[in-house]
C-alpha cells in the first residue's frame, strides 16, 4: 500500500479523493498496490465529511511521516506550496502538482531537487488539465527535435471566443455569461490577459528545448480587445480567432508568445470548440501531432494527477522525469518573427486602398457590407517591427490581428 | 553507450536510422548516453550505402551478442518476427517494434515473456504511427476508467474517403490515385476490408481494458461499398463518412468493431483529414480527449520506434509497460449494440414513407435532388439486430451505413 499526502482540499484536492475513491480497484491494479490518502492538509476543517478524519493544519506531521511517499500539492500558488515541495523532496518524498505558477517559477530547481533525492517532482496536471502532454513530451516524443509548441491552453478565453464565434456576442457578454457558468472567475484578469496561459507555455517550452523559458520574458496579449466585427471579418474568411500560446524555433530563433490569433479552416487547432484545451506539436521526424481534451475542471484535472501518482508508485521512485537546465533560454526578441496580419482600417476600399498598398505592399482587401464606414485587409508575411513601422506611417487601425502560419 | 540491433532494413527499419542519425545529439542528451546502431539484420545487401558495414544476414550474431541491450524488430508479419522477439527478451534484451500483426496475435505472451526476463517488450509505433497512444493509455491516462476507444487508425482508408469527399470521386478512382500516390498498396486489401484498422483497435482495447481482446472476434466491415452518392448524402446532412475502429464500454458489455460511420461535425474525428490518424479516448473522470497525428509513414513510424528505445535506455530495463493478461476478454455480439442508422432505398419519399415509418419508426428523410429514384433517412437509435429484422421486413435497401454516438 502507498500512503499519501494531499496538500490542499480545495476544487482538485477534492477531485483527487473522488478519483482515488471511484476508480480504486482499476488504480489499484495499475500501480500494482493500494493507493490510500493519509492526510489532507488544509487550514479548514470540514464536519460531516467523510474527509475530515484525515484532515491536518500542520505540515509538519505529513513531512514528517515516514510512511508518507507521495505528496499531491493541489493548492496552487507560490507560497506556502515552494516551501513544501521542497521540504518534501528533500525529506525523500516525491511530490506531485497540478501548480502552473509554482513550476513555471520554480520548476528546473524543483526537478534538480526531485533528482539529487532520488524522488520525483511530477506535474503533468500543471498543462492542459487532463490531456496528457507533459510525459509525451518526456518520454514519448524523445526521438524528435521539437520545433514547435502551440496550444489553446485555456478553457475560460476559449469559452468566450467559441461563445463569440458562435453568437455574434461581444467580449463583456461573452465573459458575463462565462462567470455566470462558472466558467469564468470573478476576477478574469489572469486568464483574459493571457497570464494563465503564458505559464502554460514556459513549461512547456522549457520542456520541450531543455532551458528555463522564463514566463516574464513571453510576449503577452489577452483577448480583450476582440470585438463582434473582429469576429465578422474572421467568418467572412472562414476562420476562426483563439488564444494560443506558442513556441516556436526558427532557425537559430526561439520565440513565445501569447496572443490572439486568425486560425485557418485546415488548421486541427480551428474546431477545438468552447472549454476544450489542445497542444499542437511539430517534430523534425513526427511532423505534426495534435493532443485534445479537457483543459481544466475538477475531474480531468485531478485524473492528470492521480495518473502521475500511479507512476510514481509504478516506478518505484526511480527519478522518471527528464529535467531542464536552470540555464536560461533567451528568447528572441518578437519584434524579428515573421507572420501575415489582418487589418482593421476607417474609409473606404476605393479611397484608401492606394494608400495601404503604398505602404503596406499588396493586400487582400475585405469588405463586409454589414460594417459601413471600414474594411479589412489580409498583409503579406512581415516582421512585428516591419507592421509596426508601417502602422506608424499609416496612423490609426480599428485593429490588428495576427495570423497563424502553419 | 548503448548498443541497438535493427531487425529489417525496409521503410520503417532505414527510417530508425535516419531518426538516431539526423537527432542524434538530442537523442543522446535525453536518453543520457548515445544509442548505436551496431548491426542491421536484412535478408539484401546494400552496396554502397553506410549501413552495409553494419548488415549481417544471421540473427544468431545479434543474440548472442551481449553488448546488444536493445533490439528494434521492424520487419512486420508474424514470422521470423515471432521467434526472433521470443528470443531476444529471453536472452535479455527489449523489443520495440512496429508491427502490429505481431503484437496482436502474440502481445500478452511477449509482454510477460519481458516481465520474467525484466526487460520491455514496446510497441508504440504498432498503433497510430508516430502518435503516442500506447504510453498515455500505459502511463499518463492510470487514474481513469477507459471506457471507449474510437481511432480513425488507417491512413489509406481516410486519404481515400477524404478525397471522395472534397471530390466526389468514387470509391475506385480515389483507391487509384492513393495507389498512384503511394498512399496505398498495389494489394489494398488489408486497409481497404479494415484489417489493418482491426489488429491496431485489437491492441489498443487488450491494454485499455486489460485482457487480450482477438482481431478475429472483433466485427470488421471496410469502406469498398462506399459509393460517391453516399457521400452526397452525409454532405446533406453536414456529416462525414470515416473509417472507425471503436471499443466501447456500455453497462457490462465491450463491444468492438470496424466500420465505416457518419460523424458529425461536433465530433472532434470530423476534422481528421487525409492521411492523418487520430484516436478519441473517454475516461470516466477524464472525460473526451483525443490524439491526432501522422498515423504511418517512415520518419513518423521510425520516431515512435525510437521513443522507446529512448525510454529503454533511460528506464535501464526496468519493466516499465503494463501488461495485460493472456485470459481473454469476451466480446459482446455487435448484434445488441445500439446505433442509429442511416439508410438508402429505391423509390419516391411520398409512396414509401408510410410503409417505412410502419417498419422502421419514426425516421427523417433526406431527398436529393440529384439523386431520383432513390431518397435516404435516418433511424432512431436501435440494436443492430433489430435493424437486420426490419431490413429482412423492408426488403432491398441500397445501402446502410452507423451512425456514431458520441
């Protein structure tokens, strides 16, 4: 039997129990013995719970705890959560998250840490929920160089573009109606602008190119500022408008950005549809390979975590997890990638198209007849900084949108 | 260093050398020291390309030698591969491999053959190509109860829908230009009557549920019968026709089949085009997830190969895969599964509606203009038994063809 610890009985600390609970017997039988939780930690008590006799307030008793050889740390944050992971690893046990920040942060130290002790610090919960990207990335994609990481890596802003998409409806309806669902937080900020999503990718990238990919250093934009005509226009072309979190390496280049993007029809990211996450990955060998599911959500999530824990059992603590050096990778500035824009402008085509070509090169324009008094058009491929001095020269956009290239 | 033997110097044997050339310092990095090639056993010599040096024509050198710790059978069909594998993990050494056939018919015995000998028998690349499947539903997907595993598994078979799709063609032009392609074989049977699709479904369900589930119990029906008006019809309705190979938990009963089936446009299969593969997961906590990617093809098959042999050398021949056991698993009769249907008959819609609704139930009909003498409609959902009764009842239908439940 393997005893272990759950710091933290909140949305996935409680999905964990359920799921130890539910699927038992087939647990059981994967991980070759018992999986049994000694201890929750949580600074509440919760009465009538069935949980509540296993319910701690003090750390100490469960890093303290021989029997104890894995701790589930589900309660999100940097602190308290760094301190524990730490005292845990050292303390021999291995530990397993579903914490982005604390791994985006924290993660190649952990893993150095997890590695010196002989133990495991596994986090495939921490992206993309239940979908399983962090062990193919680790062990399954290994004969590829990875050259590109892009995904929908959260459930809330692709709820409200698929809502947009879908009803016509504006952003602040979108998310009204997100937050009413409990899609959405109170406080949209970190997932709205990007944030939630950026951690996602440095993870990854990290990952996926052996370095720590500093989040702080990943160009951000939310979706914000999409609008219903944004959405228009992305119809009119038979394309569709999602958050994606990418990395990329071109040439000598390594660029990560979140930003709102155009996806094209034949794109497998175009149908991933409302709280659905997915992971594009291209491979020198494998070429393209695609990974969907359920992004976030007690359930799904918690199963990401208690597959970890039965690998940690399975693998008797033999350190499984390849790590990323603390080294930092430098990012590319980018201001030097190149993509194709689309473009909002007030006027008419007639009257202005000389001008943007002029300045711009040839477009494709688009007109839509229900948007009087503006038009769209499609650029050619460019740098960021090339569309940057060419807006400058034009003056003011309604908006622009950047286009995947695949 | 660790010393590897390749067993066929084919498409996907040559491909497991150009991947460990091509990545070769990436892949030392992440499996911790550099795999080599030391011999290839083919039946041909290779005058003039490098690998000649390494060709030996006698397995008796590759067995008895001790440096070899890894062994990649590629050479597919059951024998020598059979005897060569049962061999190697005897004389300790792992197996990855890419045949399907093999791992089909003799998997349950070859993986406990490597458990008692405390080396791996892999097999990612038998199922799906390059996509990782058999290690997330080994490793990552532990916490879950699978309960339905339905891949598009056959890239010949989807190419050749695909272009009946998006051209109209029939069945033997589109099979043509596969051929012309090289997409297909000169002899397609083995893709086009679904054989191919059913050892791969036969594997994927042995590991899901856990015992050995036989090809030849499970019901295989190919897409030769697929006409152009088929097609024509599941455009009408916004629908797809696919080639699915699908076990599915249902109360007690696992049913298995092979088939071609509507899908609909909320299906995340729809948009699974061309020669790619992918294959939809439901776990009871995880819920939908999916994996897509190129599903045969030399680099993306030989990357699969040499993940695992990348996973071998870092899990220093512990016994990392799950078995299953070699107790079979009792498929139940297709016959009382439930599914809509989408049928064809002769006729005008106004004089053979009554007549149908007093056989059938309730349908809705769908008439194309294009198509006289003929209209098509759609069952409620009923066991593929009953539906035998009521076509025995009807008479001579044109054609009929499942509908997927998601």
């Amino acid at each position: 039997m393997i005893q272990i610890a759950v710091l933290g009985y909140g949305t996935v600390g409680s999905g964990v129990v359920e799921v130890l609970n539910t699927n038992k017997d087939t647990i059981a039988k994967k991980a070759g013995e018992e999986i049994q939780v000694k201890y929750v930690l949580d600074l509440r008590d919760f009465p009538g719970d069935p949980i509540q006799e296993k319910v701690v307030h003090d750390f100490e008793i469960i890093v303290n705890d021989p029997t104890i050889r894995v701790v589930a740390e589900v309660m999100g944050g940097v602190e308290p959560a760094y301190t524990f992971t730490k005292r845990a690893l050292l303390a021999g046990k291995s530990v397993c998250t579903s914490n982005k920040e604390l791994v985006a942060r924290h993660g190649a130290e952990l893993l150095k840490i997890a590695k010196e002790n002989h133990v495991n610090y596994l986090f495939e919960a921490s992206c993309g929920g239940g979908i399983p990207i962090i062990r193919p990335l680790n062990s399954s994609l290994t004969g590829d160089q990875i050259d590109e990481i892009t995904g929908i890596l959260n459930g809330t802003t692709n709820y409200i573009l698929t809502k947009m998409i879908q009803e016509g409806s504006e952003f602040d309806e979108a998310l009204k109606e997100a937050q009413e669902k409990g899609y959405a937080e109170r406080n949209p900020e970190a997932d709205v602008e990007g944030h939630d999503a950026c951690r996602k990718i440095a993870i990854l990238s990290s990952l996926a190119f052996g370095k720590q990919v500093n989040f702080e250093d990943v160009y951000t934009e939310g979706i914000t500022k999409i609008s219903a005509s944004d959405i228009k226009y992305a119809k009119a072309m038979d394309d569709s408008i999602k958050l994606l979190a990418s990395s990329k390496r071109v040439g000598d280049d390594v660029y990560a950005m979140v930003s709102p993007v155009l996806v094209g029809k034949e794109d497998p990211l175009f149908s991933v549809n409302g709280v659905f996450n997915a992971i594009f990955v291209h491979g020198n060998m494998l070429g393209d390979a695609m990974f969907y599911g359920s992004g976030a959500g007690k359930l799904p999530t918690a199963s990401a975590v208690v597959g970890d824990i039965v690998d940690e059992a399975k693998s008797g603590s033999r350190n499984v997890m390849a790590s990323w050096s603390e080294e930092k990778l430098d990012l590319s500035d980018i201001k030097t990638s190149r993509k194709k824009f689309f473009v909002r402008v007030y006027g008419e085509l007639e009257k202005e198209l000389e001008k943007i070509e002029a300045i711009f090169g040839p477009v494709e324009p688009i007109v839509l007849e229900e948007l009087a008094g503006e038009f769209g058009f499609v650029t050619e491929e460019m740098t960021e900084a090339e569309f940057e001095e060419k807006e400058r020269k034009y003056g003011t956009l309604i908006s622009r949108i950047r286009i995947r290239n695949l």
